[in-house]
C-alpha cells in the first residue's frame, strides 16, 4: 500500500483537506480492481461508505473533523454486527441475520469518523475450515484464518485497516502470512459485545492494519470500557498513540524451545538473525526461559474451546447439523463429550500459567517468538497451525505480529511480540521501535 494510504496519513491529509470521498475513491478502484482474484469481501456496502464520506467531508467544510479516524475505510470481518448489513458468520446457519444496531467496536469507529467499507469473508463461525479467500500476496496460497478476508483487503490495499478475531490465532497468524500487522490486545480491553462467540473466555477482538503507528491510532478509537458490557473491562486504556511517537530500544527476551521445536528452520533462523540485528541497534537481546508446563498451553486450549463452542452453537448444533463444516461438526461433537471436570481442570491450569509466566516480564519489556510455523501453506485446504499463537490467547496477553520480510520463496514472515497483560503501550513502543529498525521489509501489493 502506497504510504499516503496508511491510516495516519489518511487522517493527516484530511485535516489539510484532502476529502474523505477521494479517498474512498482510491480505495473502491482498488477492491473493483483486485476482488475478483482475492476473494476477500462477503458484503460490500458501498452506498452506506459514500454517505459516510460526504458527510464527514460537510463536517469538515464548516470546520469539524470527527476523531482519530476521520476518513479512514475499514472493514469488520463478518461477525461483527454492523446495522442494516448481513451477518452470517460464514455459516448458512445465520445466511439471514441481518443486525438492526452495531457492536460498539463499529459505533466507536464511527464516532471517531472511520467509513466502514464493509464485511470480509471469515471462516465458518470463526473456526479452522478453510473460506474462499485468496492471499494476494501470491494467490495460490491461503491467507490464514479465521480472519481470512480482513488480512488479504488490508495487505491488498482494499482498505486501510480492518478488524478480525483472535481465538487462538485468527489475527496474528493472518497477519504474518499476508506480510501486515496484526495486534491483539489484553483480554477484556476491547468490547466483544455484538461480536458472534466462538469461545467466550478465548475470544479477542483483533485489528489489522498496514504499520505500527496504525494499529495504535486505531486501538486508541476503540479501547477501553464500555457501560453495562461484561465483555470490555474497566481498566483504564493508556495513550496508545504517543507510545509509538519516541520508541526506545526495549528488553527482549527470545523464546526458543517450545517456539523452535515447531517452526521450519529457515523461518527459524531469520528469527534468530532479525534478534540479532535488533541488539546491535541497542535493544537488550537474551534467551528466555518458559516455565515448565508451558506446552500444556496447547491442550488446554483446545479443551476450553471445545467447551465452550458446544455451549454456544450446541443447540442449533443438534437441529442443523449438516449445516455446519467438517472441521466445526468435529470441534462441536468433541465439546459435547468433554466431562465438567475436565473443563475446570483446563481453567485451572490456566490460572496457573499466567501465574508462571508473568515473572518474565519483570525482567523484559517484550517476549519474542514465531507469529507462525512458517510462510503461508501452499493451496487454501489449510489455513496454517495456531501452535504458536495459542499461548498468548489462552494467557489473555496482548501479542503483535510485525512483518519481517520474505521467506526464499516470495512468501511474507512475520514475529511475535508479547507484553504483559494491560501493557499495550510497552508492547506497540516496542514494536515501533523494532519496525523503525527493520525499515521497509514488504514489497507494494501486487497490481
């Protein structure tokens, strides 16, 4: 995406007047252009972007800009209740479900002057069979899931900024795979409220965008708690924005074992060279431990998924099974079979996890792992392994994947960063910081 469609720029060339309708213009062209290969839209809402445009250019005619996101196009992947437009979650299930209100994520966005472009393709109910979504960066290989389309229009240029789910690794696995960013912040710090479950406690909202400073800005429009909603915690949100303005080197510390064992080896070893060169620019490099027990993270989650998924879609479950994926039929079959027992033992453990792992932080700012495996998997029957994303959604941390360049076959890689819970502006500083280190790693979208 050329620079001057980020979404700090956007902002910054319509407070120096640049209409909000040419910029939607651009980006129109672009899905027109591009979303017959890509396959990343399930509800185009043109007509509604337009209005939102106009009225955001009369506004600031007579001298108002609306928010931190004044003309910015953004897209909700499709569990997102946005009013007036289709819901279905990628399931026929909900095929005519249509919202009459927005989740709040989607009201504040409005509010702070975003035009929602419209819906993106997502897996069935945000689980692991694979859509019909392309990734652009070489098209016959997926873009990752859940949050397939709001990944590929974002690293495609259709949109600036787009909002998916997390999990277990819907965001971040994406993001890696199609070469953008991908931020999912703490548990409870941004609303699910209007969002369809997958798993209650495991779910995250998740962001993607195009550079750092961008997922900041566009945290900052929607973080936060929200009256008489369970779903958004009330610990205050910090100054997201101003994190990433002066970044210092932060401390790092780099995961291998559990991250190392599972991931190829070439990917691997460019972690290993990109650490390096983040400590000879001054950041505090060193290996850091996991405490024992942490792969029991994996089973763990798996357990609480399966729990908690039959609990949400149980009853239709059993009224329309052959409406459901193979994938989905397997997850819902083996949630019905877990004992109660086995669930709380599962929430207990993970209680102690948080507990193990929490003391790192007292001696890095940041963990550094793998985002993925490897590069995007070849043929869209997979959309890759969330072993390495797992952990931090099971731990409620927040965890960013920054792109790092291209593996030996064109495909984007990307790395994990972690901070402690509530630390997003640790988290995004330190992130800016190593992406003003790494320059420019990803080539413009193909055209």
């Amino acid at each position: 995406m050329p620079a001057e469609l980020t979404a700090a720029a956007i902002v910054e060339a319509c407070r120096s007047g640049t209409s909000a309708v040419k910029v939607l213009d651009r980006f129109r062209a672009r899905v027109e252009e591009r979303e017959p290969e890509v396959r990343a839209w399930e509800t185009l809402d043109l007509e509604g972007a337009y209005r939102q445009a106009e009225a955001l250019d009369r506004q600031a005619a007579a001298g108002r800009l609306r928010g931190l996101l004044h003309g910015v196009p953004i897209a909700m992947k499709d569990v997102y209740h946005v009013a007036g437009l289709p819901c279905r979650a990628g399931s026929p299930v909900y095929h005519d479900f249509v919202p009459q209100s927005d989740a709040p994520v989607v009201r504040r966005l409005r509010e702070q002057g975003a035009v929602i472009l419209g819906k993106t393709v997502t897996t069935q109910l945000a689980a692991t069979d694979p859509a019909v979504t392309h990734n652009p960066r070489n098209l016959e290989h997926t873009p990752g899931g859940s949050s397939s389309g709001s990944a590929a229009a974002v690293a495609d240029g259709m949109v600036a900024a787009a909002f998916g789910t997390q999990t277990i690794g819907s965001t971040l696995r994406p993001a890696a795979f199609c070469g953008i960013v991908g931020l999912k912040a703490s548990y409870g710090r941004v609303s699910r409220a209007g969002i369809f479950p997958l798993a209650w406690s495991l779910d995250h909202a998740g962001l993607l965008t195009q550079t750092v400073e961008d997922a900041a800005l566009v945290l900052a429009a929607v973080a936060g708690a929200e009256p008489g909603d369970h779903t958004a915690a009330g610990v205050p949100a910090g100054d997201h924005s101003a994190a990433v303005r002066d970044p210092k080197p932060p401390r790092i510390g780099l995961l291998r074992d559990f991250f190392q064992q599972r991931c190829d080896s070439a990917y691997w070893a460019r972690l290993e060279e990109t650490a390096q060169r983040f400590a000879h620019a001054g950041a505090e490099v060193e290996e850091a431990k996991l405490p024992a027990g942490f792969d029991l993270a994996i089973n763990v989650s798996q357990t609480i998924l399966a729990c908690e998924a039959y609990a949400a879609y149980g009853n239709v479950f059993r009224l329309r099974a052959d409406d459901f994926a193979s994938q989905v039929r397997v997850l819902l079959e083996s949630g019905a079979l877990v004992p109660a027992n086995s669930y709380l033992r599962a929430q207990l453990l993970r209680r102690q996890l948080v507990e193990s792992v929490r003391p790192l932080f007292r001696r890095y700012d940041l963990l550094l792992s793998a985002s993925a495996t490897g590069p995007a998997p070849h043929g869209l029957g997979s959309t890759g392994d969330t072993v390495c994303n797992a952990p931090w959604t099971l731990l409620g941390m927040p965890a960013l994947s920054l792109p790092i360049g291209l593996a030996g076959n064109g495909l984007p890689l990307g790395l994990q960063l972690t901070a402690d819970h509530w630390q997003e502006e640790r988290l995004l500083a330190g992130a800016r910081w190593c992406e003003m280190i790494l320059g420019p790693v990803m080539p413009a979208p193909a055209s």
